[in-house]
C-alpha cells in the first residue's frame, strides 16, 4: 500500500494485513494519510528469518525455469507511474509474444488503484497462462489464495486467457492445484471491504478510533494492544475469547472493571477481572479456588525430572519441515542434561538416547515422572517418534503410564492468577524470586533467532551462543522444577498433600507396531497399496489409541479446550427417571438430563460415558485421583421432540456404592471391539506380501487398477459386474438418481438368473436392511434374502445370531446375506471368499481400512455411494490414508467418478431440473441432470428451484429464531398449495439445519405443524420431500461453533439442499458472508456458498 499522485494504490498482499485485522490495517493508511504517526515494532525475527528463507525459495524455482524454460524477467519498478505503466506494459508484451514464464510479472490497474507483482506465470501446452506463486509455507494460506485469485484476474483484465488452474509452491516443492473458480468469490468480497475501507478512510478527518464498530479487530497485534490497555478493554480479562467479548460488549459490558463488578457475567470471568485488577507490582496476586486438585499429583519422587524442547519450525530437510534441536532436563538436585540435535540423523539419535536415559532411570525409580508445562513436549515426543518410526511404542508407554505430567491444566483446574497470560514465564513472578530471567535469550523466538545465528557461526562463537540457549533452556527446565514445588507448597499450606501413588492405578496393554506392517513396508511392489495395507494392519489399533488419548484429555483438561468436540453433550441440569436397580451385581439407573449438544453431534442412541467432577462417585482403578470419572452408559438417546434432552441409563460397577449426583457431561463412548476386522486385515495383508502381486478386487482398488474383466465393458451395469475377474466396479449415485434401486435390480438378476451368493454390508444395519427391504421390493424370494439382528416385521429372513451358513447350504441356487463388517469378517457367519459378490452400500462413509476388511468374504466388490455425501469420519492419525472412504480413494478427489473405475449415475429422478442446476454446480462440477420426469410434477405459484432467503440476525451461534419464525411463513404458505392434483401437506415438507439447537427452536415455532420432518442431515440422508428449507441458524463467522468449514461444508449442503422435489430455500445470514476462512476447503466451501446465494 502507497500514495501515488495523493491516491491510495493498494497490493493483494494489503489483503493478508486486512484480513488479520481491519483496525491494523486501518492504522497503516491513516498513517499514509497522515491522519496519525505511528512508531511500528521492530521485526519479528523469526518473521524476517522466514522472509530470507521465502527469497530463496522463489530464487531456487527461479534457476529451475532459467535451466529448463525460456523465462522473461520484469525488472521492479520504481513506485511512480509512469514507471509502474512501463513494467505492466512490457509484461503485457511478454504474453502476447508467447513468453514460456514471466518472472515477476507486473500488473497496474489503475481503475482500481492495484498493483501486483506475480512470482512466476506459465504457458501451458493449450497457450493459456497458469499463476504460480512460492510461498515458504509448508502448508497453503488461505491469504496466498487469494493473491493468486488477483493475478488471474490481472490477465483477464488485459485480456491474456488463463488457466483456471492456479498453483502455489509451497517450502516443500510441493506443487499444490486449485481451481480459482472456489477462490474468486471469496477474493472479490474481501477485495471490495478492502476498497471500502481506503474509501472510508480517505473521506476521514481523523483516525480510526479504537471500538469503531466497522472494523475488525485482532486484538493481540502491535497496534491493537496499546488500544487494548488505554481502553481497558476486555480482551485484558486472561481467557477471554473474541465470542465471550462480544456476548459482554452486547450486555452492555465493556470494560474489565465493568466486568469485575458485574454479577451477571459468567463467574469465571468475573473473578479472573477482579483478580487482575488487585494486580500492584511485578508479583500478580493469585488465589488458590481449588488447592484439592493440587492433591492428586502423584508424590515427589527423588527420580522425578523437569523437561523441555527448544524447537525450529523453519528447519528443513528435504520435503519435511520443523527440527527440535535441544532436549533439556534437570532433576530435582537441578542437574542439567541436555541432547543437542542439528538435523534430523542427529533428533533420531537425540530421541534413542533421550528414551534409553529415562527408561533406566525408570528402572531405578518406578515412582518417577517427567513434569513440563503445556502441550508442545508430549505432542512432539508423538510426532518426532512416528517421523523417525523409533521408539512409538516407550512413548505411548510412558503415556500410558501417565509418566508424563502436564503442569498446565492442573494451573488451570487449581490457581487463578492475576496476570493476562498463564504462559509458564508470566507466572514465574510467583516463584522465581531473585532467579528472575534477565539473560540475553529470553523467550522461544529469540532462542530460534540465536539457533540460527549459532548455525551460521563457528568455533567459539558457535559454542558461545549454543551455550546461551542452552542456559535459556536449562532456566526452562528449573522454572518448571518451581512451579511443581510452588504448587506443593500452596498445597501443603491449605491442608492438601499429593496423593495416588501409580502403584493403585492398573496398567492398560501398550501399543506395539505390527511385524506384518513392517513386513508389508519392506516388500517389493506398488508402494503406494502397500503402505496402505501396511496402514491398515495397525488401523483399529491407532484408532483406539487416538481415542482413549482423547478420552484421557477430557478427563484431565479444562472443559472449555474440548467442550466443541463432536458428541459431546454439556449437562446443564437432570432428574432420576428409574431409580438404581441392580441385576447380576451390577447397578442401573436412567436420568434425564438437558443441556447443549456441541455443534455437529448425531443424537443417534449408542453408548457413551457420563462424567463426574472429582471426587467422583467412586474410585476406578484406572482412573488417576482428581481427574473427572467416567461412568459407562448404555442407551443414550436423545427425545424426539428435543434433541437437547437426553435420557441415559447409568450403570454403577459391583461393589461400587449407588449415588444421587447428576453428570457434568456425555462424551463417546469407547469404540468397538475389532478382532474379526484385525484378522481380516491380517490375512489381506499377508497375500500382499506375496510374488508375483495377487489378483484380488482389493489389490486392484489399493493399485487404482481399473476394474479387470474378462470380457469388454457393458453399458448395463449387471452385466459388467459378470465380466469382474476378481476385481471391483465403484458406482457413485448423487442424490435421487435411485442407485438403491439400481442396486436391488442388479443384485436380483444375479441371484435369480445367474445363482450368485450375494453379500451386502454398510456402516450401519439400517442401511443394510434399507437395501434387502428393496430387494424382496423389486421381486426376489424374500426367502433368499437373510439378515440376524433385525425387527420382527422384516420382509426377508431373520437368521439366529450364527444361522448363516445353514441359511446358504438352503439356498445353494443363489441368495443375499447383509450384515455389518463385523459379521462379513466372522467366518461363523461367511466363509472367506463365500460370495461371488459384496455390495458396500454408502461406500462414500466406509472406510477403505475396512473395505480391505470385508474384501475377505468376496471374490468381487461393488462400491456403491457418493463420496460428495456425507463424509468418512476417523478419528485416528495414520501413516496412509486409510481411514479415508473407498469410493472416495477410488474418485481421489475428483467430484465425479472418472470413467475407467465404473460408473457416475448421472440423472437424478428426485429433483426438478431447477434444483439440480445449483447442486450438480455446487458438487458434481455441472454433470448431474434431471430426468424429464422430475420436471412433469407442478407446485402451484411456486418456482422450482433453490430460492436463497437473507434473514439478518446478529449473535446467534447455534440456534435462531429469526429463522425459525421464516420457517414457520414458508411452511404457512406452501401448505395446501396444489401439489401434483393434491394438497400439499406437511408431511411434503422437510426442515434441515446444522444444529440440534435449532431443531428444538424450529420445532418449537412448528408446534401447530407435528407432521413437518426436522432435524439435522445425517436424519435425513437418503429422505425426500417436496420441498426443502435449509436454515443455517448462525450470523456470523464468530459466532459458529467449530468453523465455517462444518457449517458451510459442500457435502452437507448437497445432502440438505436435495431432499427437494421441486422447491429448496436456503435461509441464511448475510453476515455469514463477511469473513475469510482459515483453510483453503473452507474458502471453497464459502466460495461455492455464494455462489449458491447469488453473491
């Protein structure tokens, strides 16, 4: 940003200034205004460190076009004019003549007042120009899309054609593709607040005030802060997120001693003002509220030892990134050990050596834990160990065994400190004394800024400064020593001494890598399929892991750093409902409890824990003294008339006494137990290993191998299907475009005119029976068609728990079996490779871990689904993407199924053309049509098609009622309308929205309509009506739990906007609108958004 000729000329990157905060940037311009002076801080060095990295970067790609292409160079110009006229102009003269890459490519618009400078513009083979930028990052910006989205706009301007393929290179060479048409609406709305700021400012005659309602604040940056403490704003209050601002400043609280006298405000809050204000002098008060919790570290043990990293994120080898390069420790005689690591060789050593000290120090002193203070060290001995694959297994070990101590959240759960930070060097006032840091390194950065000064010296001066930080680090280490023995003390003075000794607690098994995963990772073969299997064989087993670690947390952290999980229920008050009862020693209770679900949450019953504040009810072996208590429950499910009332039957262990409490919360529930899947993995993992590389239906799906068949491919599906030669056909079916029908006629024909042994499984037996109902709809024998767990009214065969195998040898001409993965992988129930056949139904939700699973039963599979659905959800981290859907590994990424893998069902019989338009835009790049038929239905005075529906609203986060009230309207006017010769009824209207909050408040203004289906879309998946509204219930990007990405996710979009026949509304804010998402998915999704709203 500049003053050309007294007006403001504005650059793409001006948008990364405005998009992380409106009143910095501004500042900035008032500044050039010359409406205020402003004394900037100096640079971060880590920011210039990263900027010199950036430089050479963009000069490495450089040399590479330089050796391969014939590059035009723009030289950059002086900031006048004329000489920005004459660069524009000679870039303009490159493309025109052809040129292979344009380096630096410089655009003038002096319509809008912008310039840019482009890293690198390429010819591609069809003459259209693609942008290309480097940027240092290791991941993509969302701010880095946006420039490229006005490069490509630049050469539109001057009429170059361009590609609508735009590419970043990021620090790791890697190339990353995105298509601009998800970035140009997101880019030309922050584009215009852009401009509609510089012409806010240049009409000012005074600079922007702090408070100024117009612009968004940071809140934490150079030139918010000094605001921030002048004003006494609430963003002092330690904890205070921009969403509980907001709230206060609503309630007419904006101040942090408004807040510190309010009795209306959250307690919290209110107690943490006060506090802060008491604040006199460098030593801030604190007050011990909860110095029982204090009492549940384990005893000082004379082996316990205090640890810390010091980490490079801009450290790179290669394609990976981040290096810890000192690991430090003193123990309780504050003896200083420390492991250097300059590379990676050298962390891999650091890390063996670092786990061999400690576990010998365990064999001296089993009493013995690691103490540090926040999250860093515990995720990154995860990370570095799953990096270098040494060591997994005595980390998840020391974890396990709650080696590991995280001084952080017990601050939390016990101290409040008067102070706006509870960083570790913020409470070190409290009990450093004269120790008080003043050295030469005194926080992270600069110990990275003197690493890297350290790497560019040698001798003396190199060891001097290794040794500054290793001094900085070693004070690290101490302060975490005093603050343990600070919080005893505190302790100890209120009555309260540490208390569970680990020998009370019951080891859990560790986790060990597999043999045969290690095996697959050394066999010769298409390397990508077996890291996959590879993958694979430990997939339930990280699962589980990934789990119970999360589980722990939630135990152990403060509620509000996982209260935005998915399933999680907070209770705000309950009733006994059936008092305890105990039946084979062990007790049962069931209570209602109401409360909010986090945004996202099914409410579809299944088990769960409820959890108690400390001290529980009772005592869990497993459970260390002072974390929350988790109680099993079993059939939690939410009331149909209020998704935020739950009932759940509790059970108390034998022995245990009964109890009258209420729980403070319902978090999942731990995950299936997965033998027959493992084995099953096992034994595909195990053929894998074989030479030359099996013919099997997974192997070519783990290849991305086209379906193999024995004679040339059909346009009838079953036929196909009898050409698979051990091999697989994937079929994607969007919505309405009937692929359960589709299914149920193929899977007819092969078992009544060609006896094929037929198997269906999905992720859910509802799905499952929803298939075979089809089935014995379209005309098989329900006497062929079989299924175990089911209802008594089920038009196909029950069979006993373990009565398949009888029900096949009755049925040796051909028949069906559906079941879960579960009862495909129990050979007691199906032989391995017993079906001809196995239809995976909703293979857009079930995971490719589990389709190599399944593949066990079935010479052949079927993918059946649509990965632009409802997704996969894992919970895992996993060296290869597994736990991503099988259809969606097979479309890798493409909204529609490439052609060679089977086949994309591209009519839908369900919605009027007018729907489908905005859908198949929205999530099959234009490819889905409607049949003629969809068009012959008639809903009197009303247009087809999806009508977007504006409601402003402002602070609403979960629920509205504004909308609500605009449901109650359009379903007022659309009932009784004539609706194919018939009135239409409310049973021909569907109400969908993202959060059961707003279920409950649409029910409630629907109270005169009982017959209007709502709920969120994972109910109504696969249900259709006439017409469909859509309410989005949120007002803006602040106010939505979880992110826009959930809010705003395509699949979930597409699902709810095509339960429509005829007619879809889309009731939204306005404001959503106005914000700039964190991850490039998210500015696709909001892209689309708008154009889906017309915007």
């Amino acid at each position: 940003m500049f003053l050309l000729d007294h007006t403001v000329v504005t650059s793409p990157s001006d948008l990364t200034t405005a998009s992380k905060c409106e009143f910095a940037f501004a500042r900035q311009l008032d500044a050039k205004l010359g409406l205020i002076e402003i004394e900037r801080a100096p640079r971060d060095p880590l920011e210039a460190r990263a900027a010199e990295l950036g430089d050479e970067h963009e000069n490495r790609w450089l040399g590479h076009y330089r050796a391969t292409r014939s590059v035009v160079e723009i030289e950059r110009p002086r900031i006048d004019r004329e000489a920005l006229r004459e660069a524009a102009k000679n870039t303009e003269r490159a493309f025109r003549e052809n040129a292979e890459v344009v380096f630096q490519a410089t655009f003038f618009d002096e319509d809008t007042n912008m310039v840019g400078f482009a890293d690198f513009i390429v010819r591609q083979e069809d003459g259209r120009y693609r942008v290309q930028d480097t940027k240092l990052a290791r991941s993509v910006k969302v701010t880095a899309l946006l420039q490229l989205a006005a490069y490509y706009e630049q050469l539109q301007r001057i009429g170059i054609e361009a590609d609508t393929t735009v590419e970043l290179i990021l620090g790791t060479d890697e190339i990353s593709e995105h298509d601009v048409r998800d970035i140009l609406p997101v880019y030309r709305n922050r584009r215009a607040r852009l401009l509609q700021i510089v012409g806010e400012r240049t009409q000012a005659t005074a600079a922007a005030e702090w408070g100024d309602p117009r612009y968004a604040v940071d809140g934490r940056c150079e030139f918010c802060e000094p605001e921030v403490e002048a004003s006494r704003d609430l963003l002092l209050v330690a904890g205070m997120r921009p969403t509980q601002r907001a709230k206060l400043i609503a309630a007419g609280i904006t101040t942090i001693d408004e807040l510190a006298t309010s009795e209306d405000a959250p307690q919290n809050l209110r107690e943490q003002a006060r506090l802060q204000l008491q604040a006199n002098g460098p030593v801030p008060p604190f007050q011990m509220f909860a110095p029982e919790q204090i009492g549940h570290l384990p005893p000082p043990d004379p082996g316990d030892i205090f640890f810390d990293f010091e980490g490079d994120p801009l450290y790179r080898e290669g394609h990976v990134w981040g290096l810890d390069y000192l690991w430090g420790l003193v123990d309780r005689d504050e003896v200083f050990h420390k492991w250097w690591a300059h590379d990676f060789e050298a962390e891999r050593q650091a890390l063996e050596s670092f786990l061999a000290w400690v576990q010998e120090r365990r064999q001296y002193y089993p009493g013995m834990h690691i103490y540090h203070y926040a999250s860093y060290e515990r995720t990154h001995l995860l990370t570095i160990a799953a990096r270098h694959g040494v060591g997994e297994h005595i980390v998840d070990e020391l974890l396990r065994d709650e080696v590991l101590v995280d001084l952080y959240p017990l601050v939390k759960r016990s101290v409040r400190v008067g102070g706006r930070s509870y960083s570790i060097k913020k409470l070190e006032p409290l009990y450093m004394g004269d120790e008080l840091r003043d050295g030469e390194v005194a926080n992270a950065a600069a110990s990275i800024e003197q690493y890297d000064l350290a790497m560019k010296a040698e001798g003396e001066e190199q060891a001097r400064l290794l040794e500054t930080i290793a001094d900085y680090n070693r004070y690290d280490c101490v302060s975490t020593l005093r603050l343990h023995e600070w919080l005893l003390a505190q302790a100890s003075a209120r009555g309260v001494q540490p208390g569970v000794k680990d020998e009370d607690l019951e080891e859990r098994p560790p986790f060990e890598p597999s043999l045969l995963a290690e095996i697959l990772l050394r066999t010769e073969g298409p390397q990508e399929a077996l890291e996959l299997a590879s993958a694979a064989v430990d997939y339930h087993r990280r699962e589980n892991k990934s789990f119970w670690w999360e589980h722990y947390a939630r135990l152990e952290y403060p509620v509000e750093e996982w209260q935005d999980q998915r399933n999680i229920f907070l209770v705000t008050g309950g009733e006994v409902v059936s008092d305890w009862y105990t039946k084979t020693s062990v007790s049962y209770r069931t209570v209602k409890l109401t409360g909010e679900w986090s945004a996202g949450s099914s409410t579809e019953a299944r088990e769960a824990f409820t959890l108690y504040e400390p001290p529980g009810p009772y005592r869990d072996r497993f459970i260390g003294s002072g974390l929350r208590l988790p109680v099993g429950a079993l059939d939690v499910f939410a009331s149909d008339d209020d998704p935020d009332v739950v009932y759940v039957t509790e059970k108390c262990p034998g022995g245990q006494p009964q109890w009258q409490r209420m729980p403070a919360a319902i978090v999942p529930g731990p995950p299936p137990r997965a033998l027959s899947l493992e084995q099953a993995i096992a034994q595909v993992g195990s053929r894998l290993t074989e030479q030359p590389w099996p013919k099997s239906a997974i192997g070519d799906l783990l290849t991305r191998n086209p379906p193999r068949l024995k004679s040339a491919r059909s346009d009838d599906i079953t036929e196909t299907i009898r050409a698979l030669d051990d091999s697989y056909l994937a079929v994607q079916g969007p919505p309405g475009t009937g692929k359960t029908t589709l299914a149920a006629n193929v899977i007819t024909t092969l078992v009544r005119d060609h006896g094929w042994r037929v198997g269906v499984v999905a992720q859910s037996h509802k799905v499952v029976e929803n298939v075979l109902r089809k089935l014995v709809e379209v005309g098989l024998d329900p006497a062929k068609v079989g299924k175990s767990k089911v209802d008594d009214d089920v038009p196909f065969t029950a069979l006993p728990d373990d009565g398949h195998h009888n029900f096949a040898a009755r049925n040796a001409d051909g028949y069906v079996i559906g079941g879960t993965a579960w009862d495909l992988t129990n050979t007691k129930r199906i032989g391995r490779r017993q079906l001809d056949l196995l239809v995976i139904d909703e293979a857009g939700q079930f995971s490719l871990a589990a389709t190599i699973a399944v593949s066990v039963a079935a010479r052949n599979l079927m993918l059946l689904g649509d990965p632009q659905q409802l997704p996969q959800v894992s919970q895992g981290v996993h060296p290869a993407p597994v736990d991503q859907s099988a259809l969606g590994f097979i479309a890798d990424g493409h909204a529609v199924l490439p052609e060679e893998y089977g086949y994309f069902l591209s009519e839908s019989w369900r919605m009027h053309s007018a729907v489908t338009a905005p859908v198949s835009e929205l999530a099959y790049d234009g490819e889905l049509r409607s049949n003629p038929s969809a068009d012959a239905r008639m809903l009197a005075g009303i247009a087809p098609g999806l009508h977007p529906v504006p409601v402003p609203h402002a602070g609403n986060s979960t629920q509205s009622v504004e909308e609500a009230a605009r449901v109650v309207d359009l379903v007022t006017d659309h009932l009784g309308r004539d609706w194919n010769g018939s009135p239409l009824t409310e049973d021909d209207i569907i109400v969908v929205t993202p959060y059961n909050a707003q279920v409950e408040c649409i029910r409630a203004a629907l109270a005169g309509h009982p017959r209007v289906r709502v709920g969120t879309v994972d109910k109504f998946q696969g249900q259709e009506a006439a017409v469909s509204i859509v309410s989005m219930a949120a007002s803006s990007a602040d106010d939505v739990p979880r992110g826009l990405e959930f809010l705003l996710s395509r699949n979930r979009l597409n699902v709810a906007i095509s339960r429509a026949q005829w007619a879809a509304y889309l009731l939204y804010s306005p404001g959503l609108l106005d914000t700039l998402p964190h991850l490039p998915e998210g500015v696709a999704d909001l892209s689309r958004f708008m154009r889906l709203v017309g915007r």
